[in-house]
C-alpha cells in the first residue's frame, strides 16, 4: 500500500488518540518511521502491523478500527487533499461509487505498481444496488463499509450496508454488498 494510506492511518490516530499513542503503536508495531512518503509503496505488512498495535493499544476490534479508518479517509483525504479528483467523479454516492474503476485507473499514473481494487455498481430500479468489491488484498471488507459509509455522510445520506457474501482466495478477495438508501422518517 502507499504511504498515503499510512499518513492517513496516522492522521486518525493523533486525532483520536494523540501523538504520544501514536509513537508507541509504531514502537509496537516494530517500524523505525513515524512518517510515510505518499507516493511510496510499503509492503501491507506495515499497515497490518499498525492495525495490529493500534488493536493492541484501545482494545477495539481490528474490523471496527478498518471501518472507522475507511470513514476517516474519505472525509480527512478523499475530500481533504483530493477533493477535486472525487468531485470530478461523481456528484452523488452512486454516481461515485459507479466511476470508482475509472478513478482509480487515472490515479493509477500517479502511483507506479498500483493494484487498484475493482468495483462494479448494479441498481435494482427500486433504490438499492449492489457493488462488487474485488482486490488481490484480503481482509478489507470493513474498511471498504467504512469508505461507503464515509461517502454516504459524504452526500448527507444515509445508506443500509449488508455483506452479501465475502469470499476469500489465493486470487484476493470478492465482496458483494447490497445498498440502499434510508428515506429519513
């Protein structure tokens, strides 16, 4: 993963937590950096070390600090530093969540050896869909809630997220997610 993910993990910390914590969960997770380049690509393992020291340090789950961490990247860097990128790929939830390929395959000039994940957006006609989420990287399933639920605050809608299947293999990972729009009562 790219150091943007990293400095986007740290930014949630130190916001959370300080930046005292967040110099023992990289003592804990056994890095020497505090600090990532954005541009550069660290093997997983650096992020799933921090993960794992970050559970170690609150006690919260590892799938809950994925899901809050995909909410914070979009609301801190999605549309922090890159707004104007997520701004020209949509205007609603859906309309962005339908162009994340093409999104992510202009990012990918920017960032050599990237491994995009890949997303397919189908509606029903009747206000729910259901997005495929595809990645040779395993075990995201709740970051990517998080980044939906980040979007859906995103556009001030509230949106119903259920995993439809989660399939793991030596390929990557397959998630089907349905969604759907809460009308507010």
């Amino acid at each position: 993963m790219y150091g943007l993910i990293h400095n986007s993990l740290r930014a949630m910390v130190k916001t959370e937590l300080g930046n005292d914590a967040w110099a023992e969960i990289v003592e804990a997770a056994g890095l020497s950096e505090k600090d990532f380049l954005s541009l550069k690509s660290y093997d997983d393992s650096v992020v799933l070390a921090l993960l794992a020291a970050t559970h170690k340090t609150t006690g919260r789950s590892v799938n809950d600090l994925l899901y809050d961490f995909g909410r914070h990247f979009i609301k801190h860097t999605a549309f922090g530093h890159y707004s104007a990128v997520m701004s020209m790929h949509g205007s609603s939830v859906w309309e962005l969540l339908d162009s994340l390929n093409h999104m992510h395959d202009r990012i990918a000039s920017s960032f050599p050896d990237y491994a995009p994940p890949s997303f397919q957006l189908l509606g029903s006609g009747d206000g729910s869909y259901e997005l495929t989420y595809s990645s040779t990287r395993q075990g995201l399933t709740s970051f990517v809630r998080g980044l939906i639920a980040g979007l859906a605050d995103h556009f001030s809608v509230v949106i119903d997220i259920n995993v439809l299947e989660d399939a793991c293999s030596d390929q990557g990972q397959i998630t089907r997610f349905s969604l759907k729009a809460i009308e507010p009562t």
